[in-house]
C-alpha cells in the first residue's frame, strides 16, 4: 500500500486537497459500477430504514443529478469500495487522525448534456452537528475524470478561509464566484484531471464543485465523507445521520453498524 509522504501531507495541509496515485484496483472498482447499477435497480443487499435522507435521487425524478446517500450500507460492491484499505489510510495519514470512521457516502451519477453542476460549498458547512473541524472527502470516480466530464474541482487553499453564501444546489457558479471574489478571496479553481482508481481528498473547510458534463456518458462516482476517530456529535444542530444511528442517549457517531470504523484495519467493523 502507498501512503501518501512528507511532501505529500504537507501540500494536502497547504491546499486543502490532494490527488493520489492510483491505489484503487480495477477489479474493485469494475464490482463497484455493478454495485451501481443494483443499486438503481433496487437490488439491495441491506435495507436501511424508509427515511427522507435515505431515499435521495428516485427515477420519477428523471435525468438530474442524482445523490444517493448510505449507498454503501445498501449494497455490498459499493461497500467494499468504501472500506479499501488504501483509502482509509490515506485519509489517516493526510488528517493526521489515529483513526477513520465513515461519516457517510453519496453515490452520485451526473448526466450527460450539461444539465447538472454542483455549486461551490464546503462539506463543513452542513456538517455542524460535529465536533471536528478535520474531517474529509475521498472522491473516487468510476472513470477517468477532466474538465470535460465534470471533474471536481477545488479552491486552493480556501479552508483557511471564512466564505459564506456558498451552496452545493446552486447551478449558478458565476455568481457563487463573485460572491466569493467580494469577500476578498480568489475564486479561480484548479480542476485536476484524474484517472481511474486515483483519489481525491479534500479537508472538509475546502472550497469545491463541479461544472456541467459535457461529454456524451454519465460521470458515474462516489463521495466517501470521513471524520476522525476523535468525532462526536455536538449539541445545537442536526444531521441526517442521527435518524440512523444508535443513541445513547444523544446521538452516537461511532455507531459501527452507520459509520465503521475505516482504519485502522484491526478495528474494523463489518458494515451491515
């Protein structure tokens, strides 16, 4: 396994993100599309309760952006995926965290056509209910990813800033940009191109979206949200996350069953 170096972590802790060499293998990620096409199929291995944060993107919907979250709960190849290895070690080498627990994933299919952006946000901002200010992202597309077919892109070093108006719905990027070029902060964003079975990560405070697919095929790719093992749910906000965890009686961020434990590997709990 290739974990990221000094130069490495340093560059994540300058910018806010980092791209990996390719640490996913093929064979997981062939399962991983399969587990993709089960999962809009409804063939699920699990079933997790009926819930608003659970149904996410429906076919009556149509063809939108579609974000499914808990799809690795549901449906076996995503969650093999999830729990690599490589990735939560990574995460714990780039954090600096003893340990990784999953927060939770959003599968995500965006269609061809240029119908669908994802607006300039940080994952921080609708993570409020935690205690942790270094959780992050790994984003893991199931093909190579450019400019072209929606790569995400990044703000660097924006999660030393503090930039509000921001939103993941928003199809108006321009005007994300400006609000964010007049709070004094350069909106210019480096969009990495990336093959497949590399990695992205970005600190949870990282400026990042995405443009329109412009290409003729989905961007088919899964967003695994991770949080340090020091994370705890903090009172005065909510997450759709305490509708399925345990409590104890407020709710429990180490739930393994909801969010397992990622790394290190000999505290791993199965996901159900």
């Amino acid at each position: 396994m290739e974990l990221p170096g000094a130069d490495d972590i340093a560059f994540y802790r300058e910018h806010g993100y980092w791209i990996s060499p390719v640490i996913v293998p093929s064979d997981v990620l062939d399962a991983a599309e399969r587990g993709m096409e089960r999962f809009y199929a409804g063939d699920h291995d699990h079933a997790l309760p009926d819930l608003p944060a659970t149904r996410g993107w429906q076919a009556a919907d149509g063809d939108v952006l579609r974000k499914n979250d808990y799809s690795s709960l549901r449906v076996d190849e995503l969650g093999t995926l999830v729990r690599h290895p490589a990735i939560g070690a990574t995460a714990a080498a780039l954090s600096g965290a003893d340990g990784i627990r999953l927060w939770h994933d959003q599968l995500l299919f965006k269609p061809p056509g240029g119908s669908a952006r994802v607006g300039w946000h940080t994952d921080r901002q609708y993570w409020q209910s935690c205690t942790s200010d270094d959780m992050l992202t790994a984003w893991v597309g199931f093909h190579d990813v450019d400019e072209v077919n929606g790569a995400v892109g990044f703000l660097p070093g924006s999660h030393r800033w503090s930039v509000t108006g921001l939103d993941f719905f928003s199809q108006d990027n321009a005007g994300l940009e400006a609000s964010i070029a007049a709070q004094g902060f350069d909106p210019t964003p480096v969009v990495p191109r990336m093959k497949r079975g590399q990695v992205s990560f970005h600190h949870c405070r990282t400026v990042h979206g995405s443009s329109a697919n412009l290409s003729t095929a989905p961007r088919r790719s899964i967003a695994i949200h991770l949080q340090p093992a020091s994370n705890r749910w903090r009172p005065g906000s909510a997450h759709p996350n305490d509708t399925l965890v345990r409590r104890n009686p407020d709710p429990d961020y180490t739930d393994p069953a909801i969010q397992p434990t990622l790394w290190p590997l000999d505290n791993r709990t199965a996901v159900r």
